[in-house]
C-alpha cells in the first residue's frame, strides 16, 4: 500500500474511528488504508485461529460502518 501512492493515511491494528468519528463498534483492521479520494480499504491477515468467514463478516461490518467511505475489502493470507 505504502510503495503504491494511493494512500494519504495507513493504519496498522488501529480502530476505525480514527477516520470514521463515532464508529460503533471501533473495530480494528488489520490494515487501513485511506485513498486520497477519501475512501477507506481494509485488509485482514488470518491468524492461525482466524475463521475466514469470521473475518469476511467482521470486513462488512466494517463496511456497513464506513457507509460511503468504504473501500475494497481483502484478506492476505501469508505463505509459509
């Protein structure tokens, strides 16, 4: 994201209020990454323990959250 220059801002584990004031609940991305256009996408990375339909779920919450300022959502999974 960061070698890409389409972000203004990008957020490691930290809640989305910090773009989204008021976010209820304040879940926390793995990844944010704010676009200079103002939209917001999220990556998660599965842990071990991770459901990935947990997390699909979590992402459109996210989402829902977000309302016009949501972006793509993916997850990334790390090869071993």
């Amino acid at each position: 994201m960061v070698s890409s220059g389409k972000y203004t801002k990008i957020y490691v584990n930290k809640g989305i209020g910090n773009e989204i004031i008021g976010a209820k609940p304040n879940n926390r991305p793995d990844i944010m990454g704010v676009r200079e256009d103002g939209m917001i996408d999220q990556v998660e990375v599965p842990s071990k323990t991770d459901s990935i339909e947990k997390l699909l779920d979590r992402m459109e919450i996210n989402k829902e959250i977000m309302g016009d300022r949501a972006g793509t959502s993916k997850i990334k999974r790390i090869k071993k």
